[in-house]
C-alpha cells in the first residue's frame, strides 16, 4: 500500500509545486463533466454568435484604446503585449461562451477553470488582471445593450472575476498584513474547491427543501471539509474560526438566493424588504470575514457565492454580490500599492471628498438613466402589443390597407390610421436607447478611471473606486423593486465598480505620470478628450437620427 500510495504523493506534489491552483482548474473541470454527463450543460434557447457583435466591437475598441494609452504615456501593465492578447483573448471567450448554448452556471466554471490555469503559470500575475478585464468588459456591453439576444447574466463572470481579485490580493500583497504568501494563496484555493465540490451535490439533494434542513446539511459539510484542507493540507490550525465563517456565510447566501426565487408571489413591499434583507446580510458576511482574517478572509467567504449558480434565485443577486466583493478587494490592493499615505484613504481631503461624491453621481446617473430608457421602451412595446391583442390596427410593413374588423364584419375605416411597423420599431427601441448607453459606459468604465489616475493622486482614485462599489451593490440590490422583471439590469451596476478597479490598477502607473506632468500637457489631453467626446456624440446623434427616420420613410412608402 505504500509503495502504491507513494507515486501518487509524489505527482501531488510535483502538481502543486507552485499552489493549489492546478487542484481548483481540475475540480472544474470535474463538475463541467458531471453536467455534460447528465445532460444538464445546454440551455433550451438558441442563441447566434452574430446576435451582439457590436457589443463585441466595443469591448475590442476600448481594449485597443487602454493599449493605445499605455503605449503613448508608457505604461507597462497596458501596453505589454501580454495585456493586449489576454484581454482580446478574454473578450473573445467571453463572447463566445456568453453566445452558446450553455447555462451560464456552466460557463462560470469554465472561466473559473481558465482562470485557475492562468493562476497555476509562473507569470500569473501579469495574465490574471487582463483576463478579468477582458470578461467585465464584454459582459458590462453585453448587459447594457438591449438589442442583443444573448442574456443579460452576472453569474457566468462573477465567480472567476472574485477568485482573480482574491488571487492576486493572496500573490501581491499578503505579506503586508502578516500571512505568507503561499498560505494565503493555499487558503483561497481551498475555499474554491470546497464550493465548487459543493454545488455538484446541491443539484441533486436541494431539491424540493422547504425547511433548508438539507441547505444546512450542506453548509455544515461544506465547513467540515473546508477545515479539513486548511488544517491537513495547508497546517494553518489558526484559521479554525475561519471555517465557522465560511459555513455561515454559505448558509447567509443560501438565503439571498431563496429571496429572489420567482416562483414564489410577493407584493412590492416584501421585495423590498427582502433586497434590504440581502443587503444587510452582504453587510455582515464583508464585515465578519474582513474584520477578524482581512481581504484573504473575505475571498475566502465570495468563493460561497457560487452556491447560487444552480439555486432558486439563479445567482444573479449572489453574482452581484460576488462582484462587489471583488472590487472591493482590487480597490485594497490598489490602495496598499499605490496609496502612500500609511493612515488609507483621507476623507477629508477636498480632491478625495470631491471624487467620493463623484462616484456616487456616477451610479446614481447610470441608474436614472436605465429607469427611464426602461420605462419608455416598456410603454411604447406594450401599446403594440394592446394594438395587436385588441386587433384595432394591424402592424407591419407589408399590409397594403389597416383594416378593422367589428362584429365579424370587414368595414373599411373612413381615415386610414397611422401605420406603426413593429419589425422596425422594436429593433429601433431596442438599440437607439441603449447602443450608445453602452458604449459611453464601457469606455468610462475603464478609460475614465485611468483619467482619474492621471489628473489626481491616489487617494482621490481610491476614494472613486470606494464610492463606486458601495453605490453600485446599494443601487444594484435595493433598486429591484423599481425595476420590475428588469431587475437583471438594474443588478448589472455592479459590474462597472468592478471594471473600473481593475483599470485602476492596471493603469497605476499613470499616477507617477501625471504628478510629472506639465500643466500645458494637462490641458492639451484635456483639448483632445473633449474633441473626442464631441465628436463621439456628434455620431451618435446623426446615428440616431438616421435610425428614427427608417420607420417613418418605410412607413409612408406603404401608405
């Protein structure tokens, strides 16, 4: 038994020379084959990978845009070839997986997956940020693009983009808060395992749990197993209270998950009290985990988020959350690698204070903004559809006449009324709102925060992306209620914060610069950002214009 037992102990170890990390892509990989094999991977709708290219152009573009950047004011981290091809690689994947037949539970371990490979190379530190740069891009496009039929989804990103923060937090800058780096690398790693192996036994054994007696089970057995690895296989004895933490947090997203199941009827005032419910929760997992083992504690309990991918609720809130944990743990290590003041982030500060204002604006906005596009397709969409329903006039762009009909009788109506052609007008309503919405989000997503690093100091940037995602999860979560069966939209908020701090970082250099720069230098970036977006909206309103003037023309030549 020994000699049997030895070569295997010897391939483990050679494995995981460099971490658990190889352990986590094969645990993936796992659970990918037991969907397949049980015939659970691909969804009932059929999507086309041609539905949302010009999401997949504007992803690209404000890629070659941080390239073009980085390559201008020398900026290593983006103008490396390195950065440039994972993100396209990225964006590319993402697209691809977003645009398939899979469930998106299933596309999560298959960038989970990726992402652990990438974290198991020597020079994972310079992939891992791109990739997650790359994913955030193209679902934030995706998302906020309504003339796409790919799925607005959170849940196939969200896993890999807090595995990501958590593994780079663990390799960069553990040491400063007294953990090893490769225990805290081990301790995230494990975490992960732990819940993916989960979710395989949820599938089958949740089902039809009306007194989460087996929720429990689960959430007990996924601590035992937890604490098992960290005691046996990393000897970190010390994190027992870790696992106690770990078990109840699984256990607190367990329940957000049930809050959102649409299978069961609420009024307007219990969804409401439900997403304060979910808020409130998030609250005290971020504060119990960050408080006794810090940011490697908090990637430890996001790992828990995963148990949404297959629940009740379908992970969209859980995923939200997810990204709020991730880019709150991008904006710490920003803050600890960038921020020279050894006190954090002075709030007091009138360039801080100024930003942290900004960055509630910023979502505040975004939310106003997806309220009212919302609520105008909404209402012009459901007048065609009571036109139609009460057969008062018939809608399209091949009816020679409007003919009504009344009591079975054909009459011909004295005025022939106006003729609305819904193939163009829907289509219509679904970009003209939304195209440019989603372009202007995506390129401040990630070029807005790189001006902000360039033009102020670290604080205020820190202060920005602060801001951000504590507006973003509010927002995102408690603005469900006013975005009935839209709530995916309003979720998607969070997706900017988390963008947003990965550009942060990767355009760190850029304070150095900015602080050398000249004031003529300053203005004359200025001059060229302003002539760009002049001539962005200039486009986008002839754009527009020429999209509302189709169905007019098209409609008066049937007449």
């Amino acid at each position: 038994m020994e000699q049997l037992l030895k070569p295997l102990a010897d391939i483990f170890g050679t494995v995981t020379a460099n971490g658990l990390a190889p352990i986590t892509a094969a645990t993936c990989v796992f659970v990918l084959l037991f969907d397949v094999c049980r015939r659970k991977a691909l969804s009932t709708e059929k999507v086309g990978f041609k539905s949302s290219l010009p999401s997949l152009y504007v992803s690209i573009a404000a890629i070659a845009l941080l390239k073009i950047t980085g390559v201008l004011l020398n900026v290593p981290a983006i103008s490396s070839p390195i950065f440039y091809g994972v993100a396209l690689a990225a964006v590319g994947i993402g697209y691809l997986m977003a645009a398939s037949p899979l469930k998106p539970g299933v596309v999560a371990f298959v960038h989970l997956a990726i992402a652990a490979i990438i974290n198991s190379l020597d020079s994972h530190p310079a992939g891992l940020l791109p990739y997650a740069t790359g994913l955030l891009l193209i679902r934030t496009c995706l998302n906020f693009s309504q003339g796409n039929k790919i799925g607005i989804e959170l849940q196939d990103i969200a896993s890999a983009v807090v595995y990501i923060s958590a593994a780079l937090f663990a390799d960069q800058t553990s040491g400063l808060s007294g953990v090893p780096v490769q225990k805290a690398r081990a301790l995230v790693e494990c975490a992960f395992i732990t819940t993916a192996l989960i979710t395989v036994f949820q599938r089958p054994f949740t089902f039809g749990d009306r007194i989460w007696v087996k929720r429990l089970t689960l959430c007990v057995t996924a601590a035992i197993f937890f604490l098992v690895l960290v005691t046996k296989i990393v000897l970190a004895p010390e994190y027992l209270n870790l696992a106690v933490i770990f078990g109840f947090s699984m256990a607190a997203f367990y329940a957000v998950d049930g809050f959102t199941d649409k299978t069961t009827p609420t009024d307007e005032r219990t969804g409401t009290v439900r997403a304060i419910m979910q808020v409130l929760m998030l609250g005290i997992i971020t504060l119990a985990a960050s408080r006794l083992y810090g940011n490697i504690g908090l990637g430890c309990v996001a790992a828990c988020t995963m148990v949404g991918l297959h629940g009740f609720g379908r992970g969209v809130v859980t995923a939200a959350m997810a990204l709020f944990i991730a880019a709150r743990i991008f904006e710490q290590y920003f803050a600890l690698n960038l921020v020279s003041n050894v006190t954090g982030v002075n709030m007091q500060h009138a360039y801080v204070s100024a930003a942290n204002y900004f960055g509630f604006f910023v979502v505040m906005a975004l939310a106003l903004l997806l309220k009212e596009t919302t609520a105008t397709n909404a209402r012009v969409l459901r007048l065609f559809d009571e036109a139609n329903k009460q057969q008062e006039i018939k809608v399209g762009l091949d009816v020679p006449e409007v003919e009504k009909f009344e009591n079975g009788n054909e009459t011909k109506p004295e005025s022939k009324p106006e003729i609305i052609a819904e193939p163009v007008a829907r289509p219509i309503l679904h970009s003209a709102n939304w195209s440019n919405l989603s372009v202007a989000i995506a390129l401040w997503s990630t070029m807005g925060v790189v001006a902000v690093n360039y033009f102020l100091h670290a604080e205020a940037s820190a202060a920005y992306l602060i801001s951000l995602a504590v507006a973003g999860i509010l927002f995102g979560v408690l603005g469900q209620s006013y975005f009935v069966d839209r709530e995916r939209r309003v979720l998607s908020l969070a997706l900017i914060p988390a963008l947003s701090s990965a550009a942060a970082i990767l355009g760190g250099d850029l304070l150095a610069t900015g602080e050398t720069a000249t004031i003529n230098t300053r203005l004359t970036i200025i001059g060229v950002l302003a002539a760009l977006a002049a001539i962005s909206l200039v486009i986008g309103i002839i754009m527009d214009k020429q999209k509302k003037d189709e169905p007019v023309s098209a409609t008066s030549s049937n007449a």
